[in-house]
C-alpha cells in the first residue's frame, strides 16, 4: 500500500464529515463568522501538532519562495472555505459537496499545465468522471 493512501483516505472522511458538521453549526449562524471559527479551531490544532512533534524547527531555514507558495496557498485556502461555507448555507450538503469536489479534477487539470504532472489516460477518465458525476448531483 501507498503510504500515502490511509492519508488521502482520512481526508475524504474529514472532508465528508466537515460538510455535516458544517451544515449542523451553521444553521443560526452566518456563514463568514463559522469559517472564521473553524478557522481558528484549525489554527490551534495545526500550531499545537506542529509544536509537539518539533515540525517548527524548520521555520528558519524556509526560502522567501516556500513562504509566498504557502501564504498563496493559505489564501486559495480561505477564499475556498467562505465560499463553501457560504454554499453550505445556501444549499443542500447532497450538491454543495459534489461540486466541491470539481476542485479534483481542476487540480489535476493544473497540476498537468503547471507542474509538468503527466495525464494518463485513467487519470484523465477518472477526472471526466468526477465532472460527470458532480453535474449529475448538483442537477
């Protein structure tokens, strides 16, 4: 088995169990003020798991280039997290989620055109897929 794939497979869990609990949280709320909450709950976790396992140690030695990547990502990261928080509260989880999901296949797609990833054919079927699937849902 990949050593990656427990991870990958965890993710989806998370991932599946944010939107419920998402949904659930944001029922009397407005949507920018529960991600900014999430936010900070995120924030606590990362920091404290990075702290305890001496992750912080390679703070120093980090190139101008890895830090604007990371903050780039960091913003992608929170502009994607209002607007799903504000789908969530504006529609159901059974089509909020699956078009969320399109960021799969988009990755791939930039990963291909930017990062010089090959595309093999069950990479590209797989992608048609998750569009298709996605469209299905979210109709």
């Amino acid at each position: 088995m990949a050593p990656w794939l427990p991870f990958a497979l965890l993710s989806a869990v998370f991932a599946a169990l944010t939107a419920i609990f998402a949904k659930v949280g944001i029922k009397d709320v407005d949507s920018d003020l529960a991600t900014a909450i999430r936010t900070v709950v995120i924030l606590i976790l990362a920091w404290g798991i990075a702290i305890g396992r001496g992750a912080t140690a390679g703070l120093p030695g980090m190139s101008g280039r890895t830090w604007l990547f990371l903050g780039l990502s960091g913003l992608a990261t929170g502009a994607s997290w209002l607007c799903y928080f504000r789908a969530l509260k504006l529609g159901p989880v059974s089509k909020v989620a699956p078009i969320d999901k399109l960021s799969v296949a988009l990755a791939i797609g930039l990963a291909v055109v930017f990062l010089g990833e090959s595309l093999s054919w069950r990479t590209a079927l797989g992608a048609g897929l998750i569009v298709a699937g996605s469209v299905v849902l979210a109709l």
